[in-house]
C-alpha cells in the first residue's frame, strides 16, 4: 500500500518530513485498530517517486512536481513471516539504492522506569514476557520507529488507554534498541 504524507485528514504538519511520515504510518496503524502484527514500511524520497512512477505519482495529493508532498512516502510490506522474532527477521532485510529509509510499527507491553527496579531477577525472555503482562503497571503502545540511511531517526509512541493523536508522543530517541535494529537493515 502506498500511503501519502499530507492527507487533509491526516496526521498534522510536522517540523521534519521523516516525523510527518512515522505520524503518517502511526495515524494509518490507528484506523486498523489494536492488536495487529508488526507492519514493515519502505521510505521513498517521495520526489524521486513522482518522477520515477507516473502511475503511483497519480495516486498522492498533489500535481507532478507540486512540493506539497516534499518528504518520505511510506509503503507497506508484505507481512512480517509468523513465529520468526523481530531481530531474526530485521537481519535478513536488504533494501534497494531506491529506499531512503525503513519503518517499523509495532504493538508492545511496556513498564514505565520505576517498575525497573522490581524485576525479578534470573528471568528469561518468556518469563519476563509474563512477568510484564501480569504486572499492574503495564500499558499497551504502539510504537512506529524509522530510520533513514543518513542516520536520521524518529518515534511515535501511542498508548491504548489514550488513543488519540493529539496522544501521540514523538523523538528521535524514544526507542533506541529498534532505531538500531532497523538501521543495520541498510548496513552491507
């Protein structure tokens, strides 16, 4: 699917175009609602793409060469393989010359930092998995992470209980350990 970054009833304007595209991707995970698999997205120089694909050119707002749609557009994936685990999967990713950057959209348990402290300890991944899922404090989020090969990064963070987009939380270093993960997809 290929998705346009300046919808009228889309996410709003953004200071950069990589954070108007990870509001785009998360505004498009929003409309599928909660409890969805991992969705991987290509990011094309959205210029390049007007230029190089006439026919999906027709497809974004916009005329052919109008800067309204500057940035990133970002285009869907065919889905993440089911039982293979998100770093398994991200290492076996190589993306063509024409991919500026990658995304990724992922639904996740997390603790806030305070919780920290009371891990048990000796826990492996499974047990910890259920030890954060029993846990009163845990909250539900989304997370859309993405990268770009000069190195640029940025987040969205969207919590369940509070699923709105005036919700949404965004930075560069908001999810660290995927922005590297996604990054060494564009390592040779």
């Amino acid at each position: 699917m290929v998705m346009s970054n300046v919808s009228p009833s889309g996410p709003p304007m953004a200071a950069s175009p990589l954070t108007r595209a990870v509001l785009e991707i998360d505004d498009y995970a929003s409309g599928l609602g909660w409890d969805r698999p991992a969705r991987l997205f290509a990011l094309v120089d959205t210029a390049r793409l007007r230029a190089s694909a006439p026919s999906v050119a027709r497809q974004l707002p916009g005329k052919d060469g109008e800067s309204a749609a500057a940035g990133y557009t970002p285009i869907e994936q065919d889905q993440l393989p089911a039982g293979k685990a998100l770093d398994e999967f991200l290492g076996t990713i190589a993306w063509p010359d024409a991919v500026a950057g990658c995304a990724l959209t992922v639904e996740r348990l997390m603790l806030p930092p305070s919780a920290e402290a009371s891990v048990p300890k000796g826990l492996n991944e499974a047990g910890l998995a259920k030890w954060v899922a029993r846990h009163p404090d845990r909250q539900e989020v989304r997370m859309t992470v993405a990268v770009l090969r000069n190195g640029a990064r940025e987040a969205a963070i969207r919590l369940r209980e509070k699923d709105s987009p005036t919700e949404v939380l965004t930075g560069p270093d908001l999810v660290p350990g995927l922005a590297d993960a996604l990054a060494a997809t564009f390592e040779s």
